[in-house]
C-alpha cells in the first residue's frame, strides 16, 4: 500500500510542478495524502517541500540565480505548498524511533528557513510570509508540548526549544514594525495563542478546547523558565490589546484587522475566563475612545467594529462557564445596547412569560380546595406533563427545578409565586360551571372557538384577552377588564341574535318547484336580508371602532371575534350579490350602479364600514383583512375563472375584481402608513439610545407585535395577499424620499421583489429610480439591490444600463448648464460697475484683485457643488462599468462636447473605477482603444491611472496595447509617459523622440517627460531598470532625438535638473562624465553633445570642469575645425566659457586655426603666439 501511495504521491508531485503556472489543486491532493501516509514525509516529500520554499526565498531575496519576473511569481504556489506540508508534518506526532533524531534535525530546518523568510518581509510575497507566520503560530505550542511530556535533557531539544524562542521573539519585533493589517491579523493569533498557553488553566485540567496551559510547564524544567514564560503570557495579552489602532496611531486601521483582533481578544477570554475583566475594561475603553473621535473610523467602520463586539460579547455571555463573570458582561452589554442584546433580553423575557403562563393554564384546570380542607403545608395538585399521572408538590423546605435562564438573565422568576385563581373566576364566569375538571375542560374548548384567524399561533388561548405575566411577579390581569371584555363581547352577539330574530325565517322552496317569478322574487328577498343586515352591522361596526380608540388601563379594547366571524359572512353575502347583480345588468346589457344614491346605498356603506375598520388597525386586524381578502378574490375567480378581465382595468366601477382592488390598495396604504409612523418614532428614539452614564437604553415593549420591524407587515402582505397590483409598489417608493423612512423601503423592496416574481420589474424600476437619490445613504442602498440582481440575472442588464446611462447623461447635462452659469457669473463680477470708482493705479489694482479672489472663491465654491452633483448622477453607471466595461463608451461619447470643467470632472470621479482596474487592465484595453477623436484627455487620465503606482510595472498587455494604438492613430506622447517602465530597451529608443517632441517650455510637459525619465531609469523588485541613466543620457544625442532640435536640449536640462524627495540632484557628476566620454568617442559628434557640456557645467560648476577640459582635449586631437561649423562654432563658445582654466589647450592649436577661431568669434582674444 505505501509503495502504491509513492508512486502516486510522486506522479501527483511531477504533474503539478510542470504546469505553468504549478497546479494548486494537484499540489493540495498531494497534501491530503500525504496526511494519510506520513512514511513518506520523513523519506522524501519533507526535503522537496523544504527546497521548494527556500528556492523561492532565495530568488525573492537575490541571492538564487533567477531574475526573470515571471518565474519569481510562479515561485509563490510551491513555496506555500513546501510551506504546508513542513508544518503539517511538524504539528503531528511523528513515529516513535524518529523522535529523538529525525524530528529536531527537520524542525532546525524549517526554523532556520522561517528565519530566511522573515528577514525580507517586504520581499517576500505576502501569502508565503503570512503562511509562515500561521506555521510557527501551530508549531510554537507543540514544541513547548513536547518538550514537557518528553522530559529530556538532550541537547537536540534543548537548541530546539532555544530556536524557536528566538523566531517567536522576531515575530513580536515584525508585530512593531510591520503596517500591513493582513501581517498584523496573522500576528494577533500568534499573540492569542502565546496568551493563551502561557497562563494557568481557569479549572484543573484545562479549558478542553485549551489543552496546553502553564500548569503542565514544571517549576524546575531543565531548560524552560516557567517565570519567563509567565511574562511573556502577560506580555502578549498586552501586545493583542495594543494592536487595536488609537487616533495617534493609524497605521491599522483596518475594518477586517479590528474586528478579527476583537475576535481574538473575546476568544482569550473564553479561554481563560480569570482575565475577562481585565481584558474586557481595556477592550471597552479602546471601543469609547475610538468611537469619540470623528477622525479614526468612518461612520460605516464604527458600525460594523460596534456590532462585531456585541456579538462577541453576547456568544462570550451566554457561555456556561462564564457565569462568573456574567455581571461583568451585563453591565457592559448595557452600556453598548444594539438591536442584539435587546432581542436577547426580549427573548428571555418572552421565554419566562410563556413557561408562567403554561403553568398558570395548568394550575387553573382543577377548582382549588376549600380553605378549610387546605392547609398552609398541604401539598398541593399538579399534572405532570406528558403522563398525565398525579404527583405531589414538594415538601417544606424543597424547591421545585425551576427554568434556568441565561447567565446573567433576570432570575426572579425562581421567587414565590402567589398562588392563581382559577381560570374561571379570572374569566368572570359562573363557578357553578366550574365543579368539575370536565366543566372546565368544556368551557376551555368552548371559548378556543373563537381563535385568531391564524391557526398556528402556538399558545392557548383561554379568553380574547391574553393573561399578561409581568416579568418580576406574576400578577393577575385585571378583572374589570377581563369581564368587561366578556360582558362585552356576550352582549354583541346578544343583539345580533335579537337583530337577526327580528326578521322573518327565510324558507327556501326547491328550484325545480319554483317558477322564473318566484326565483326573482326569492333573489331580491335575500339582497334585501343582506341590505337590512347591513343597516344593523353598521351600527356593531361604529360601537367597536369607539372602543378601539379608548384607551383603558394602557391597552386598546379586547377584539369581538364575534363581529369579525360577522364581518367575513357579511363580505361573503355581498359579494354574492354583486356576483348576481352584476351578472344580471350585464345579461339585459344595463349599466350597474351601487352608489350613493341607489337602493343598495347601505349595503355599500357597511362594505365600507368593514374596510375602515380593518384600515384603522391594520397591524391588529392583518390575519381579518387576508380573510376578507381571500373571500373577495374567491369571488373575482368564480365571476371569471379565466381572469379575462385585466386585473388592473375593472370592466366596472363596482364589479367584484374593482372592490377587491380597492380593498387590496386602501389595506396596502394603511399597512405601509402603519409602518412608516413606527419607523419615524424608532428613528426618534435612536439619538436617546443611551442615558446620562453611558448605559444603553431599551425601549419598553408593550405588545409582542410592537416588536417587529417595521418592513414585516409590508412584506407579510406582499406575500400573502392573493392578488397585488405592482403599481402598489409605488407606496413603497414614497419612503424612499425621506432619510428617515429610506432604509424601511430599502427593506422592503430587497426582500418583495424576491418573495413576489410579478412585481420584480416594477422594484426594480423604482430602486433604479432612486439610484440618483441626493441622500447617500438610500442612493447606496437601491445601487447595492440593484448590483446583487445585476450578477445573477444577465438578462437585466440592458434595462439596468439604460437607466444608469439616463442618469449619466441627466447628470451630465445640469453639470453643463451649471457650469454656463458660473462662468456668467464670473464674468459679472468682472463687468460690475462700481458705485465708487478708485482713484489712482494703487486703488485700481486693489479693485481687480479683489475681484480675482472673489471669482475665484466663487469658482471653487460652485465647482465642488457640480461635481458633488455629479457624482451622484453617475454612481449607478460607475459600479455597473466595473461589472460591464464596455459599458464606458457612454461616457467617451458624452464625454467630446462638454466643457473644460465638466471634462475635469469628470476624469476626476472616474478615478476610483480605473485604479481598481489596474490588476486586470485586459478589461478595459478594448475601450481604449476606440476612444473617439477629441477625447484624448480622458483616454490619457485611463492610461496614468492604470499605471499610477510607482512601486510596480504596467502589465505588459496593456504597454504593448497603448503603443499600437499609438502607431495606428499617431498619439503625442502624453500616452507613453507612464509607460516607461514597461517597455523594453528598443521600443524606449523608439519612442524617445515622440516623449522629447512634448517639450515647449512649460512645466506640464516637463513633469511628464521627468516622470518618462524616472521610470526608465528606475530598478524594480529582481528587475534591473530599463536604461542606466547614462544610456539614457546618451539616447537622448541619437540623431532622431537630435532632429527635435531645441527640444532635445531642453531634454537635457530637464534630465539634469532632475531631483529626490529631498531636493538633491537624481543623477550624480558622474553620469554625465561616463556619457561626454562615450559621445566624444563616436564618428559623429552630435552638437548637442557640447550643449550638453554646457548645461552639465552649470548645473555642476567646478566639478564639470576637468570633464569639460577632457572633452575639449579629445575634440582638438580630432581636429575638430575639420567637422561641421555647427560643431565648430558650438567648440569656440564652450571654450571661450572655459578661459582661464582652458589656456594651456591653446599650445595644441595651430596657430592658423586659432585665428580662423578668433574671425568667428571677435571674443575669442587668444594671442597667436
């Protein structure tokens, strides 16, 4: 078998390292078995892997022989793979006759390359570094492990445990000086697992998840100081907390780095519960001090690093072992407050309620005994849940098992209870009813008749009012109330029985005994029954809507199910008759009216006295309106099973499908209405989340309903109803004007256009619609809907891009007209005559630069507010290009016409979208390069983005794509300025002419061809620059730079007066020195060449000057009045600048040719003799 499983590990290991890039799937299967077979480890697979990772080290670090980009970048996928198999083999038991000698020999190793690899942190590709940090994290615990259970003095253990001190050692000293917050993520473990092994265990044995503890570390251990350990355990508890950023240090301010160090720090804590307090008061006080300070985290950092530490808190107090501390975390849960800690304690509370009311229902179904046959010790009768068997109460001085709540939770639950009456005296009923356990079992079932509508609602529910259980003592509901609400209730259906006794019975003939007239006259005597019986409802109607708005001991009055039941037959008798109505005007072809004034005016009114009374409470009364609703549509479905009709175009006022509408749109709005007031007052009471000394504030919950967000009801209708018009969706959107009623449509929406296919279009528009909100926050919310349905349904992309381009272009166009006005205005400043004129040139000039300041000001001023407008216009159509690039043309072509402001707007807000490009240019070249004529600006701001970043090279695709497009369209040089440094030696030779032909005497043009400069010139990572700086120089007097004329000597002066960071000179003397040489050596000597001299003399005075001298002697030894006049004349003008220092060059003159010097230059006075 582990012959099979090496030929397979080894074919596994050949087929992936020759893949290029090595193949990451093969090389991780190869680990999983591996894992399986670690024989093979120790014989084979530990060397290749420890190769692997300190070849790539090695090349990272230039000391291997590899220097070619791509292969130092193939590196990285085996280096981590050496990287894993090394630690996978060290955190693992290895076999028994290799512990004492193979064991310590790989461990040296791969101790010796961590410390290779941490050298050059800023060299090494970040994944291997932080692998290697991950590595001795697992294996700093196992070495202290196994040099405790092993209990040897061997020497080989002993430099073992010393080596690894010292690289745990260099990863607190990276801690201090790296920035980087995914290093520091890595090192906050590293630190939490040194807090963690190197203190004592909370319990003997140790925390089970926690095994390892200093406990286990003896006194006297040969080579381990358990003091030194104890202060590097208290140390690093010390380092995790200082990780977290303060406003003097923000090198860390990293959302992800935060909340995992939270994670981290809150983990400890669970682990070694006996520092919670310590590290929970630093923990807060670092979270207050943050918080306060504006400049530290922005508002969406402080949420999210807020709500990370109420969650971490609250799993860290709901911990059984944690009870200790429960107080501690309480208290400090209070003072952070947050919707979580609040519906914990909500669901606390609501758990206690339920179990008291479960055994108050338990206790009320046996009558209690007379006070004389119950003494105050007898034991009292309790069913048992499940068996049904009888069992006594506990004797005195026993306590009943009581229910447990979380640690820290209320716990009065536990106190005595006074005991509770019987559920029928509570209900105000007969106690002649209640003799027996079968009487009271009959009432029971008698009043669960009348149950909500909802038939899942989990509790008993024993009256029409439920018994109310405070939380800290259980007290009965108030019996005024309770018999008002059955008095109440008995006396409506009371008169609805006398209502209905008053008429007549109806007594119903058989149809086939029935003639046509009898038929009719039947018919019209039901519709006049329900005509009646809608008179005397009207009248139960308003008396339940005044106590509705009665407010009596702080609760609303109890519902009548009785009237409800009424209700829903009374809209199922009416919809009959508009059934049959309708049907019999539209057999006769006569119109059907049921206003106001017709004969059927009542029943109308109490159809409509229904619908106001389910509107006016319409939380209360959801599960009555669905009822109503569902009656309402079954109707429409029998008048038209096929749904002819179009549901949003009733075919008549008061058909069926056109109440159903209505009822379904006046339910609907006072559903979203509902929502929106309890949304405002949770917006209002948000500022006063807290109190005076910091403790979080949490709202008092009357009503379990109350406790809903405010989206739910909304959602719960648009889920439910039968029917809904999309254009109903435009309630919605009416939240979406307001900051404060936003985030409730922004709720809404997400969820509805999922939950309910047919209104998917219509959501969409709207939060496409409000995609160019003005307030962030809704406009942000309606893109993030918009992009996440933009990813999974590609078929919408054409009606998503056509509204960002419509926003786009609208954004583009107030931009324009915007940036008309302002300059009327500036201009108006300008021409504005003065009441008072100044007198004389002083005052004149004071006046115009008063008005320069003040235009100026004004410009400013209005030109953030456009771009700021902008900006808003096109966020939409900025996040779909990141997705859809080519959706970018939009903007090139609207980009041609616009003015010089709009244009600098715009390659201004585009910036963030280009730059997140720069890793994959590929996306974006085939925009590029069909830029219109007329926006080359743009496309030039496109290419500086992409290769902005001075510490890296432009991906050669995109290099090699911006020169063809400039040989195919002839672009200037603006284009290649930031390409410099990647291209290679002959395409800079080649495009040096089009970089120097910028040049015109000004500074823009000069800063490019200094950026062209520096990067050509410039050494990057294992990548040697393209051109020295001499070469450079040199290139700059081939013949085609040359030909430029007096630009290519202004490129020289640009290269010279090139400079640092610190103001220094870039190039040194010497440069110039190496290149005057080599240009005085050439057949052709370029004028520029002494030009050059010049300027080199100028910028170095006194140091040029034996390189001058030099390059004077070598061109008088080649006779240099037997080359050009231009030379020549360029000769005697560099010389003459020389005298005194160059007189002895005179004696090797001929005199003839110093006189012919001297006619050419009357200046020259060199004697001749």
């Amino acid at each position: 078998m582990n012959r099979n499983a090496g030929a397979q590990a080894e074919q596994l290991y050949s087929e992936a390292v020759q893949e290029t890039p090595p193949n990451r799937n093969k090389l991780d299967r190869l680990v999983d078995l591996l894992c399986d077979h670690p024989q093979l480890i120790y014989d084979t697979f530990f060397a290749k892997a420890h190769k692997a990772a300190e070849i790539a080290v090695d090349t990272w670090h230039g000391t291997g022989d590899i220097k070619v980009n791509d292969r130092i970048l193939i590196l990285t996928v085996p280096a981590l793979w050496g990287w894993t198999v090394m630690e996978e083999t060290l955190c693992h038991a290895p076999p028994p006759e290799l512990l004492e000698t193979r064991y310590p020999q790989l461990a040296q190793q791969f101790l010796k390359l961590a410390e290779l690899t941490l050298a050059h942190p800023n060299t090494t590709p970040g994944p291997v570094v932080r692998r290697t940090i991950q590595a001795l994290t697992r294996f700093w615990p196992e070495i202290i492990n196994a040099c405790v259970s092993l209990k040897t003095q061997s020497p080989a253990w002993r430099q073992l445990y010393e080596a690894t001190l010292r690289r745990a050692d260099s990863l607190i000293q990276l801690s201090e000086q790296s920035n980087d917050p995914a290093l520091q993520m890595h090192l906050a473990k590293f630190f939490e697992t040194e807090a963690s092994i190197f203190t004592a265990a909370p319990q003997p044995g140790g925390s089970p998840r926690s095994r390892l503890n200093l406990d286990r570390v003896p006194s006297q251990h040969a080579y381990i100081s358990k003091t030194a350990l104890v202060t590097r355990g208290e140390r690093a508890r010390q380092q995790l907390v200082q990780l977290l950023p303060s406003s003097d240090n923000m090198r860390l301010c990293s959302t992800s780095f935060i909340t995992a160090t939270i994670n981290s720090i809150v983990y400890l804590m669970n682990l070694r519960p006996q520092f919670c307090e310590q590290l929970l008061e630093r923990l807060i006080n670092w979270y207050d001090a943050i918080n306060s300070s504006e400049q530290t985290m922005t508002r969406l950092q402080s949420v999210v690093i807020g709500k990370t530490l109420r969650i971490a808190l609250l799993q860290l107090y709901t911990r059984n072992h944690m009870s200790a501390y429960s107080e501690i975390l309480k208290h400090k849960l209070d003072a952070l407050g947050g919707p979580e800690w609040a519906r914990w304690q909500e669901f606390q509370k609501r758990e206690r309620e339920r179990r008291l009311r479960h055994e108050a229902w338990e206790r009320s179904l046996v009558p209690p005994k007379k006070a004389s046959e119950e003494g105050p010790q007898s034991a009292r009768w309790v069913p048992a849940p499940g068996d049904g068997q009888e069992k006594s109460a506990p004797e005195d001085g026993q306590v009943e098992p009581a229910y447990q709540p979380a640690p820290g939770a209320d716990v009065d639950v536990n106190t005595d209870l006074p005991p509770l009456k019987p559920l029928a005296e509570v209900l105000g009923v007969n106690s002649s009813r209640s003799n027996s356990e079968d009487n009271q079992i009959e009432l029971l079932e008698e009043r669960t008749k009348r149950v909500k509508l909802d038939k899942e609602q989990e509790e008993v529910v024993v009256s029409d009012m439920e018994i109310e259980v405070p939380e800290k003592e259980l007290e009965i509901p108030d019996k005024e109330l309770q018999q008002a609400a059955v008095e109440n209730d008995s006396q409506i259906e009371t008169e609805m029985q006398d209502a209905l006794g008053s008429e007549p019975p109806f007594e119903m003939l058989a149809m086939d005994a029935m003639s046509p007239d009898t038929r009719q006259n039947h018919l019209m005597e039901a519709i006049r029954r329900v005509i009646r019986g809608s008179e005397r409802m009207r009248k139960f109607i308003e008396h339940k809507r005044v106590l509705h708005s009665i407010d009596t001991a702080g609760k609303p009055a109890p519902r009548s199910r009785t009237l409800e039941e009424n209700m829903v037959q009374q809209v199922q008798l009416v919809a009959n008759c508009y059934l049959v109505l309708f049907e019999a005007c539209r057999a006769r072809h006569l119109p059907g009216n049921m206003g106001a004034s017709t004969e059927w005016s009542s029943m109308h009114a109490c159809v409509e006295d229904i619908l106001q009374y389910v509107v006016d409470a319409p939380q209360e009364l959801y599960e009555l309106a669905m009822a109503l609703l569902y009656e309402l549509w079954m109707s429409v479905v029998t008048s038209d099973p096929e749904l002819k009709c179009t549901p949003d175009k009733p075919d008549s006022e008061f058909s069926v499908l056109a109440l159903y509408l209505r009822w379904c749109e006046h339910i609907f709005d006072a559903i979203v209405k509902h929502s929106v007031r309890l949304a405002t007052q949770q917006a209002d009471t948000t500022p006063a989340a807290q109190t005076a000394d910091g403790s979080a504030v949490v709202p008092e919950l009357k009503e379990e309903k109350s406790q809903t967000e405010p989206s739910e009801l909304i959602l719960a209708f648009i889920r439910d109803a039968p029917y809904i018009l999309p254009a109903l969706l435009a309630k919605v959107a009416e939240c979406l004007k307001s900051p404060s009623t936003a985030p409730l449509g922004l709720a809404v929406l997400e969820t509805a256009i999922e939950i309910r296919p047919p209104i998917f279009i219509t959501g969409l528009d709207i939060l496409l619609e409000y995609a160019a909100s003005p307030d962030r926050a809704t406009r942000s919310g309606c893109i993030q809907v918009i992009l996440k349905h933009c990813s999974s349904r590609s078929s919408l992309l054409p009606r998503m891009s056509l509204a960002a381009k419509s926003h786009f272009v609208r954004g583009v166009r107030l931009a324009e007209k915007q940036s008309v006005e302002l300059e009327k205005q500036v201009a108006s400043i300008f021409n504005r005559v003065d009441k008072v004129l100044p007198v004389g040139e002083l005052a004149v000039t004071e006046a115009v630069e008063a008005r320069k300041r003040e235009a100026l000001a004004l410009r400013k001023q209005k030109k953030q507010a456009i771009e700021a407008g902008l900006a808003v216009y096109a966020e939409l159509f900025l996040k779909l290009c990141a997705k859809h690039m080519e959706l970018l043309v939009v903007m090139f072509v609207a980009y041609k016409g616009l003015s010089a402001t709009v244009q600098v707007i715009i390659r201004r807000i585009i910036t963030p979208l280009i730059k997140s490009m720069a890793d994959t240019p590929a996306v974006i070249i085939p925009v590029l390069k069909q830029f219109p004529v007329g926006t080359e600006t743009l496309a030039q701001r496109i290419v500086f983005l992409l290769c902005v970043n001075t510490a890296r090279v432009p991906a050669r695709e995109l290099v090699q794509a911006v020169l063809n497009m400039c040989d195919a369209r002839r672009l200037d040089g603006n284009f290649l300025a930031y390409l410099g440094n990647g291209m290679e030696r002959a395409e800079v030779h080649k495009r040096l002419p089009t970089i120097v032909a910028m040049l015109n005497g000004s500074a823009g043009p000069q800063m490019l061809v200094s950026e062209f400069f520096t990067r050509v010139t410039t050494s990057y990572l294992n990548q040697p620059s393209v051109l020295t700086p001499t070469e450079l120089l040199v290139a700059l007097h081939e013949p085609a730079v040359v030909n430029t004329e007096k630009k290519a000597e202004e490129a020289v002066r640009v290269f010279g007066a090139m400079t640092n960071t610190d103001g220094t000179l870039k190039f040194p003397p010497r440069v110039f020195d190496e290149a005057l040489a080599q240009l005085a050596g050439r057949a052709f000597v370029p004028v520029l060449m002494l030009k050059t001299a010049f300027i080199y003399r100028e910028q170095h005075h006194g140091v040029a000057d034996v390189a001058v001298k030099n390059l004077l002697q070598t061109l008088i030894e080649r006779k240099v009045w037997e080359m050009r006049s231009s030379l020549l004349n360029a000769f005697i003008s560099l010389f003459r600048t020389m005298l005194p220092d160059a007189l002895p060059l005179v004696k090797s003159i001929p005199p003839n040719i110093l006189q012919m010097m001297a006619k050419i230059d009357a200046r020259f006075g060199v004697p001749a003799s």
